[in-house]
C-alpha cells in the first residue's frame, strides 16, 4: 500500500485509505470533502458521507462545515495559505478559480444543512423513503430500538407449534436442561435475518418413538435380569479376574449401586452412567495375563445392546434439537419480517436488510441509478466496522468505474464483531480495490515520537502480530511536535511506554486472577495519585505548559466489572473519577433499586414489597427505621405516610406512567435532595433518570401498563440488551478520571492512559461457535465440532489482538500497561508479542520465568536511548497516600442573579387543557379521556363479566379509548387484509390488558370503519383506498398564540354556529375557565389524509352512545360532539392544518384544498352504512380568519 497524496490523488473511483491509529482520518475525509465541492463542483447535499454513530455523525458534520468556511476565507480574503497542509495543496499543487471557488464554497456552506452526512441506519432509511417505489418500502413504519418483545413471541409460537407437539420424552430432556424458547434461540442472536449466515449442520429431525420403544424394551429385559440373577452377574464379574485398574470389587460394587437405582427407577428416561461397565464390549476389552475367563451372561449382551440403544437416541435427540433450532432460524426469519410488517414496524437492522434486499431484487439496478443520481460522491468512515450487507449496498451504489467512493478504516482497530460488525467484509472489499487504490496514512498526529517509536517497536516484534497475513502493522511516524511532551518537575519524562510486570507471591507458578487483579488496581490508583501530585508533573503542548489534571487521564478495562474495581480503588484516594464505557443502565444497582419500587408500586397494599422498596439505595431508609416500622405494628404515622405516598405512585402510574411515577419520586419522596446528598450520587441520578426514560420509551413503543414494564425491566435485567440507548451515560466528566471500556475508548484520545488488564485473556462469544470459512462465509455450527471451535477461538484471539492495539494508541504522551505470570495471560496477545519465540506457549514454560526474566524479556525491545518499552516491576498501592486538589483548580460558587423575572403568561396551551382549566398542561395524545359524565356512566375501564361481546358491549372510559386509538395508529390502509388487522388488533388487545374474546368484536368494526363511505361528496372513497404516502397519523402541532383566553375562544365563534343546534356548545363555551396566555397551542391530530387534492382532519371517538347503530345518528353525535366540546377541538385542528397547508402546499387555498373533519363515532358504524356513526362537518373560512388575527396575530406556523 503507498501513503495517501492529496497532491496528486484521483477523486473518482473505488479507493482504499487504511488509517492507523491517530492518523487524521476526520481531517482526511474533511479535505476529501473540499475537493469533491471545488473539483467535482459537487453540493453537499449530492456527497454521501456514512459513519457508525450518531456521536461521530455530528463530529464530521461540524469539521466539515469548519472546514467548508476557513477554506472559504483563504479565497476570501486571498490571504497566503498556512502552515495547513490542505490549504498548501490548493494553492500549490491544485490551484483553483477564486471566483469559481468562492461561489461553490459559499453555495455549500449556505446548504450545508442537506449535508448527506448520516449514520449507516439514517443513510438506509433515507434512501428507502426517497425512493419508496423501487424499494417497495412503507412509510410511515414505526422505528423500534429494541425488537426484544417480538424475538421473544416469535420464539414462544415456535415452541407451542414445533417442540410441544414432540415426544414428551424430548420436550422433558429440554426442559430438564433448561432450555426455554430464548435459550433455543441464542445462538442466532443478532443474526436472526441475517442472509449471509450459513447454519450448520442441517440435524435430523427423525421420529424418535420407534427408538424410544427399543430402548424401553430392552430397559424392561434388562431390568427384568438384573432383579433376578444380579448376584450371579456380579459373583462372575468378581471370579473373572478382569483389570483391576478398571474392574475392581470396589468399582464393581459401585456401578452395580447405580445400576440398581436406575432399575428401581421403573424408567429408561433417567441416565445411568454405569450402563456402559456392564456391557459385553466394555468387559471384553479390560482382558489382561492374570484374566481366568471372559464372563459370559445374557445380561452382558443384553447391556451392551441397551447401551447401544441409549446411544442411538442421545444422537438422536442431539440432531433433532440442531433440526429444530435449524427450523427456528427459518422461522425467526420469515415471521420476524412479517409479523413487523403488520404491525407497521422496523428496527434499525432491518433498515439495512431492507435496503440490501431492495438492491439485489429485479428493481434493483434502478434503484441503484437513483441512489447514484441523489449522491454522486461517497465518503464512508470507519469502514472496518463493516458488514457484508452494508458492503454489498455502496458495492452496487459504487458500481462504476468513474464513482468516487472512498472506503476509509483501519482493520487494525476492528472490535465489533459482538455488535455484528465483519472484519471479513472489509477484507473483501480490499480485493476488490486496485493496488494503486490501496493507500495509507503514515503519520500519528496523537502520539509524541517516542511513545509513537515503543508502540511501533511492540507491534514489530513478531511478524503477524494480528495473526491474520492480510491484516500487516506498518510502523508509522509521528506528527507532534518536540515540544508537546510530559514533564517531570520541569524537565522531560521519559519512558512513554511503561510495562509494570506483577510481582508474585510465589515465582514457581501463576498468580491467580482475584489476587492479581486486586493488587494491580490498588497500584493504579496509587499511581494516579503520584502523577496528580501538585506541580510535579506537567503537561507541554502547542507551547503552553500546565498541571496534568485528573481529567488528563484514562483507565482502560474491559468490563463494567473491573471498571467498578478500578473506580472503588479511586474512590479511597479520594481522585475524582467518571465511568464512560458500553455497560448498560441494566447491570447498575439503581435499576435493581427501581424494579423494587415499582413492585412495590403496583401492589402498595403488600407491606413486605413496599418494605423492600424503601431499603433500596434510591429511597434511602436504613434497616433500623424499617425495624421500628415493624414493632409498631403498622400504627407508626410514618408508615401511614409511606403507604399513602405508594398509594399516591399507583394512582399516578394508571393515569400518567411511569413519567408520573418518576415526577413524585424525585419530589414528593424526597428521592431527589436525598441521593445528591451522597458521594457519588450524580451517577445515581443519572442512571435512575435514564432507567426511567428507557422504560417510558418501551412504554410508548409496545403499550405496556405498569405490570408489563415491571416485567420488561426483569427481562433487561436478566437478559443481554445491546441496544446503544441502554449505554450508561456520563453523570459528569469534569476534572475526573476516565474510565472506560476500550471498546468505547475508541476514536478518543487522553494524554495519560493506563491497561491494567492487558493480560486477562479474551472472553467467550455467546458460547457459540461462529466462525468465517475459507470461502469467506459466516458459519454458525450448531454442532460445535472441535475444528470449527479452535477456527472460532482463533477469530476471537485475533479480536482481541486488535483490541490491544486499539488500547495502547489511545495515549499522547504517556502509556502504562501490566503483564506478568497470572493465570489466563498466556492466552493473551501480549504474550506472542513480548515473548513469542523465546518462551513456548504453555503454562510450565512461563511460569519458570521469574519476574526479573520476564522483565529482561521485554527489555530487549527498548533501545538504550530511552525509546521503547520500560518493563520495571509493579509498584505496590501505597495505601496511605491520598488526592490533594490543587487549589487553583477550586473555585467558589457563586450564586447568579436574574436579570428580569420571566413572564408568567407564557405557555403550552392544549384541547384538554382548555377544558380542564389547565391551560399549560401539555396535551397527551387525545384517545377520549374526556368522556362526558353521561357517555361513559361511570363504567369501569376493565369489565371482567360483559353482557355480550358485540362491540357495544366493549369497555368503555379512557383504556378502551387508548386502545382502540392504538390499533387505528398501526392499521396500514394500503394493504389492509384480515390477517394484518387481526394481528394488530390482538397485539394492542393484549398491550392494554383486554381478553382475547373480544377480537372478533373489535376486528368486525374496524373492518365496517374502514369500508364506511366517509366522504359525503364521494360515495366510492373509503379508507381501504388511501394510497401509500397519502396519510399521517397522530400529526403532532404547535401553533405560536399571540393571545388566548376563554372571551377569545368565545368571540371567535360568534354568529357562526346555529344557536338552536349548538346551545349545548354555547353553554360548555360560557363556561370555560382557564387563565389568559400567550406561548403555543399544541394537540394531535388522529388522522390526516388526502383524497382528490383535499386534505381531511379524522378523529377516532370511542364514546359509547348506546347499544344499537340508531343511537349513532346525527342529532346524537351532534348533541356528544357539543357537550364533549368535540366541536372546538376539529375547529383548532382545522387551524393548525390551515396553517401547514398555507407553508407546504403552493397555491394553496381554503376553500378548494380542505376537505373537512370527520369524526367516527367508531362503535356505532355499521357495515355499508355513510351515516350512522359518521359525523362530518367543516368550519366556515371566517372561523379561520378571525383566529388568524385575533389569536394567532397572523403569523406563520411552525
């Protein structure tokens, strides 16, 4: 590979940049950038650039606009260029128009907000919605970030339909082994749609009775023999003289135990490891001199048989379970795709799999040409973390030898396969690049030259140091300056690159893990404390000289589990420390604290839960105050007050979820001032403020009541979510120590950084065997066979290789490391790297090496001039030390004054508000909770004993209403079917904590709604008929208020309405109270639709009116449209629609473009019928103009 030229690159076709650690790869791409705007003449809009996070998305977008704008100053101003390497090459060797430069440079940072700059998921989604034609795909799909609760049914329909149904005998022998329908489906996790996985072998999935019947019959004689002749079995076992070693008297005595407990049994189904002892094969073979005759029984025939038959059916049973599991893939695969797909679905993977799959379909070259028409240009980031499919897409959207794509990694860092990311892939794409298109970059602009010089040495050791040929270590040189550099009380500190060897107890053998780690974490942190240590050491820099701060420091682990040591070990130094990494909120005790509290929520009436729930961290009470609870027998006052107060949180979590829950026990309960009190208690609230927010997003996304997400939270828990919203998140990384995953460390740099585990060994995978074969191909062998393990485990050991890598070039300035003999470091990639060749790689080898051999071992790659390895023997933790602050970094608080009190008048006002006299509460989405007192006669939400189970007979009150809002949300009214309406009516039926029984009610009147002729002017039109792209549900809005008060809504309808047929609208508008404001007017709007070139407001009503379709008709409707203030709500939707169609819609006008609100009446719409159940109206353009200027002053909505 040669080193990247920006002089003289080409900037069209396929390219290659491999960027090591700390190369200026954002800087590359950046420049890139700027020659696509000037040299293509290219808009931002038109260049691709695709990385991996959302983090990384906004930084490329912020260094290229930078970028963008000082290259547009150097045209400008026609300065001379700088010192800046890119702008030397544009006057020098790509010298440009000014004129022509200024214009394109200034037209790109003025739309430089359609910058294509996504993540991989944002790009797919984009591409799939532009170009929904040629994809097939759906709008409006509702985007999961988490597919657990669907995995989780597909998996549990399998087994009711594929294992129940087995012989008992083998859905026993899973249950026995623990399996359950997730346990059955593990090994496919992440990969569950995958296409390129390969699943071997295929399993047999043979009729096991035929096998079962043979054993228990031979079971029988067996058992039959050995009652009756046992002591003349044993008796000829004994006489025969057999090998002692292995037929002893004592050893016969015990397998004839055995035996007899698996014939007392009465079942074969039991093992009996003993059988095999007993066989004629087995005794025939332990034959020696001194035997005086091999015995001879008919029992010794009949167990060797049996054997075979217990044999045969435990590989029976070992490749039924693999055909099973082979079948559950398929299943996961085509019912995962489906069953989203009615529900109107996705997650982010299936972004990807859908773009793919809209690729390689009969459309696909069109879709292709269309992509390369909207991007002209690609600039894909972190290209190692890759996988075949994402591959497979910019291959085909690249697909011409004039394209510019731009592939920028480095297979050196790849880390991501537990995320699903393909070293493979990458591999791939480099075939498929030319030689002359392969390029690097050879300078660190991180790391200071000696630091640059030992990683460089470290890596060079031995020849594949990443144990794959394809995956070389090129040394690189450094870019710093002589200058930037750590000091040590004023002059230069050497060694950057420090190897502390772990000094053992005993030197003839390895230090167990617990005690090593122990130790090395107590020495870290008194390091950390040495280097903090006022004025000693210093940090020289782009020619300022400062302290090193605690800030400046990095600890680097690998798990949530040794970042907890290691942040411990910091805290009895009393050094400031923060946990950045990709632990998830579910391994923290506050989630744990949280499940607690909300057991106790949901059943407040059980004093054993509510005193758990008051012993967690988060409420804080001690033991001993729950004790004098208890010894009062319940009478104490505070007691009283805790059970009304969880009384209180289980009203509150029926009517607001878990936000409401949330809301009183920061305020009420004190739960807030009581955990910022404690030490540490920033990364308390923050983990239980982002607890509580991934368990309302679950909330919202599956409809779940308090109950279910008392349940999700156990599965999240108990299970393995690798859902990046789940990662902790930072309580405050100010003047604190780093620690830190490697895995997160990535892309980040720190001028101190510590592995203190760089010897621990690389974990399991999911205890599966995935591995790549020589074809390329991602295999997943369900068998596990030995070769496909030791090719697993090899994938795994170069991962972790590179993960190394990834860690030692985190550093600037300086990088410590711990090695030595402790059990497990002979797996580990730094032995091959400084040892490989000296030592053989076995336990008895390097555990003969003392401590001083191994730090002589590793001297050997330092030079005398400093540069290199230090390897010194790990300082012990002096635990009396402790952090002193520098004082200078201590500043007073201070209190800020306001300089003019805010205005109270300002605020959101809703719908629901205005008739609550709330104005400023926000508007929760409208599904009937204002149901008038006659309407809903106090029945209760849930009625367990119906009098019949048509749809009039459907609960009534605002959990019904929820409900059925939720299904119409979901419906898909391009392809409605039977099958798709079923499945979401029974999903949401289910959510809101309905009976089955009612689905033939509810899916019979969603049927009627949308066969109903709703259009009064348009007696074919039904809702089956929208077209794709035609609607929105739940439009939220926001319209800015000038003025609003109860004498404004009032005045606005004045003379426009009949008073005759609205006097019950008239009476509820006198008497509307709320306080005067002005802020926003904010509500949802069920529906939104357009039908020949009008658009229509549509709001779902549940109310129940009565028990036949007669009590429907207009004069009803109209009569609970006017008492429910219905009529003031479609006359604000009107307004907000009014308002968007005046922005989007050129030419736009009232009276040609609006078609009117409708609002269904939903249990009164009969099959065929345009009137029962349908009321229609639409308010008169002198509405809208009056509240143009007397509520909304004319101005714009936004």
């Amino acid at each position: 590979m040669k080193p990247l030229d920006l002089k003289s690159i080409n900037i069209s076709g396929l390219n290659l940049i491999e960027a090591s650690a700390g190369t200026g790869k954002t800087w590359t791409i950046a420049a890139l950038y700027i020659l696509l705007l000037l040299e293509k003449e290219l808009r931002p809009e038109q260049i691709l650039v695709v990385t991996y996070t959302k983090a990384a998305t906004a930084e490329l977008r912020d260094r290229i606009r930078k970028r963008i704008s000082t290259t547009l100053d150097l045209y400008t101003t026609q300065r001379p260029a700088t010192e800046d390497p890119l702008e030397q090459i544009l006057e020098k060797n790509r010298p440009q128009n000014p004129e022509r430069a200024r214009l394109l440079l200034t037209r790109a940072l003025y739309s430089f907000d359609d910058a294509a700059i996504f993540t991989i998921h944002g790009f797919c989604q984009r591409a799939l919605l532009e170009n929904a034609f040629e994809s097939g795909s759906l709008f409006d799909s509702d985007m999961i970030t988490d597919q657990s609760s669907v995995v989780r049914q597909v998996c549990d329909d399998f087994w009711r339909t594929h294992i129940l149904p087995q012989p008992d005998e083998f859905v026993e022998r899973l249950v026995a082994e623990r399996y359950t329908p997730e346990k059955l489906a593990a090994p496919f996790d992440g990969q569950y749609q995958n296409p390129d996985l390969k699943v071997i072998p295929q399993g047999a999935d043979s009729n096991l009775l035929p096998l079962i019947k043979r054993r228990d019959d031979l079971y029988a004689s067996f058992s039959s023999i050995w009652k009756s002749e046992h002591d003349s079995v044993l008796e000829l076992m004994l006489q025969a003289g057999l090998h002692q070693g292995s037929y002893s008297p004592k050893q016969i005595s015990v397998a004839a135990d055995a035996v007899n407990g698996w014939v007392t049994a009465g079942t074969a189904n039991a093992s009996c490891s003993k059988l095999e002892f007993f066989s004629a094969q087995k005794i025939a073979s332990k034959t020696t001199k001194t035997t005086k005759f091999i015995p001879e029984h008919v029992f010794f025939k009949l167990a060797q048989e049996l054997h075979e038959a217990v044999e045969e059916l435990k590989n029976a049973y070992h490749d039924k379970l693999i055909a099973c599991r082979h079948n559950l893939k398929e299943w996961l695969n085509n019912e995962l795709a489906s069953r989203k797909k009615a529900l109107n679905q996705r997650c982010f993977d299936d972004l990807l799999l859908d773009l793919y799959l809209a690729l390689e379909a009969a459309t696909g070259a069109a879709l292709a040409d269309k992509l390369r028409e909207r991007y002209q240009a690609a600039l894909i980031d972190e290209f190692q973390d890759t996988d075949p499919l994402q591959w497979s897409i910019f291959k085909r959207i690249g697909d011409s030898n004039d394209y510019p794509l731009f592939l920028i990694g480095d297979p050196k860092q790849a880390i991501y396969s537990f995320r699903g990311a393909d070293v493979f892939a990458y591999l791939d794409a480099k075939h498929n690049v030319h030689n002359e298109r392969r390029l690097t970059l050879g300078t660190n602009f991180r790391s200071t030259l000696p630091l640059v010089t030992a990683v460089n040495k470290l890596f060079s050791a031995r020849p594949d140091p990443f144990l794959c040929e394809e995956i070389p270590f090129q040394p690189v040189s450094s870019g710093r300056s002589e200058n930037d550099i750590l000091l040590l009380d004023g002059e230069p500190s050497q060694q950057p690159l420090q190897a502390w060897v772990y000094p053992r107890s005993d030197q003839s053998k390895p230090e167990n893990k617990p005690a090593a780690s122990e130790q090395i974490v107590a020495s870290i942190a008194g390091e950390i404390v040495r280097l903090l240590e006022v004025g000693r050491y210093t940090l020289s820099s782009d020619g300022t000289e400062r302290p090193l701060r605690p800030g400046d420091i990095a600890v680097l682990v690998k798990s949530h589990k040794q970042a907890e040591q290691i942040q411990q070990a910091l805290l009895t130094k009393e050094v400031p420390s923060v946990q950045q990494g990709s632990s998830t909120i579910f391994r923290t005790q506050e989630a744990l604290d949280l499940l607690r509290i909300l057991r106790a929520v949901a059943e407040p009436g059980r004093e054993q839960l509510l005193r758990e729930a008051l012993l967690t961290g988060v409420m804080g009470l001690t033991a001993n105050q729950i004790a004098v609870f208890v010894d009062c027998s319940g009478d104490d006052p505070q007691w009283e007050e805790w059970l009304l107060r969880f009384h209180e949180l289980h009203s509150a979590s029926r009517t607001g979820g878990i936000v409401a829950v949330l809301s009183r026990l920061l305020g009420s309960c004190g739960v807030r001032g009581r955990v910022l009190s404690r030490f540490g208690g920033e990364r308390c609230l923050t983990n239980l403020l982002h607890c509580c927010e991934l368990l309302h997003q679950a909330e919202h996304e599956q409809g779940r009541n308090l109950s279910g997400s008392i349940s999700w939270l156990e599965r999240q828990i108990s299970g393995n979510l690798k859902d990046d919203a789940a990662l902790l998140r930072l309580e405050t990384d100010d003047h604190a120590v780093k620690i830190s995953t490697i895995h997160a460390s990535k892309g980040l740099q720190y001028p101190v950084v510590f592995v203190p585990f760089a010897w621990d060994p690389p974990g399991g995978r999911n205890n599966r065997v995935l591995f790549h074969n020589p074809d390329g191909e991602l295999v997943l062998d369900l068998a596990e066979e030995n070769q496909h393990k030791q090719l697993a485990e090899a994938e795994m050991e170069a991962e972790a290789a590179r993960l190394l890598y990834v860690a030692l070039t985190r550093a600037e300035f300086r990088c410590y490391f711990v090695w030595g003999c402790i059990n497990g470091a002979l797996d580990s990639p730094l032995f091959e790297l400084l040892h490989g060749g000296k030592v053989k790689k076995e336990n008895k080898a390097f555990s003969a090496l003392s401590d001083s051999d191994i730090i002589n071992q590793i001297k050997e790659l330092s030079d005398g001039d400093g540069s290199g390895i230090h390897a010194v023997g790990m300082p012990a933790g002096e635990t009396a030390i402790k952090y002193r602050n520098d004082p200078a970094d201590s500043k007073p608080y201070h209190c800020r004054t306001l300089g003019h009190p805010p205005r109270d008048d300002w605020r959101v006002a809703s719908f629901s508000g205005m008739l609550s006299g709330a104005g400023h509460a926000f508007q929760p989405r409208d599904h009937d909770n204002l149901v008038a007192a006659s309407e809903s006669d106090g029945v209760a939400e849930l009625e367990t004993k119906p009098k019949g189970m048509t749809i009039f007979d459907f609960p009534r009150g605002a959990k019904a209403g929820t409900c059925l809002h939720e299904i119409f949300e979901q419906l898909n009214f391009a392809e409605l079917n039977k099958e798709s309406i079923s499945g979401i009516a029974n999903s949401k039926l289910l959510a809101n904590g309905f009976q089955e029984q009612w689905l033939p009610a509810v899916t019979a009147m969603i049927e009627n709604v949308t066969k109903a002729k709703i259009i009064r002017d348009d007696s074919d039109f039904t809702l089956s008929k929208l077209q794709v792209g035609s609607w929105q549900t739940e439009m939220e809005f926001y319209l800015p208020l000038a003025h609003l008060s109860p004498d404004t809504i009032k005045a606005l309808f004045e003379g426009l309405l009949d008073d005759k047929g609205y006097r019950d609208f008239h009476d509820v508008l006198d008497i509307l109270s709320f306080r005067r404001s002005r802020g926003m007017l904010q509500g949802f709007i069920d529906l939104v639709f357009e039908h020949g070139g009008r658009y229509y407001i549509l709001d779902w009503k549940s109310n129940h009116l009565g028990d036949n379709p007669a009590d429907y008709g207009q004069n009803q409707m109209r009569e609970s449209m006017a008492r429910s203030a219905y009529i003031l709500q479609y006359h604000l939707y009107t307004l907000a629609l009014d308002r968007l169609l005046q922005m989007r819609l050129p030419g736009y006008n009232y009276d040609s473009h609006f078609g009117g609100a409708i609002y269904i009446y939903l249990r009164g719409v009969t099959d065929g019928d345009s009137v029962s159940g349908i009321y229609r109206e639409r308010p008169s353009a002198e509405f809208i103009k009056r509240a143009a200027d007397s509520m909304l002053a004319n101005r714009p909505c936004r």
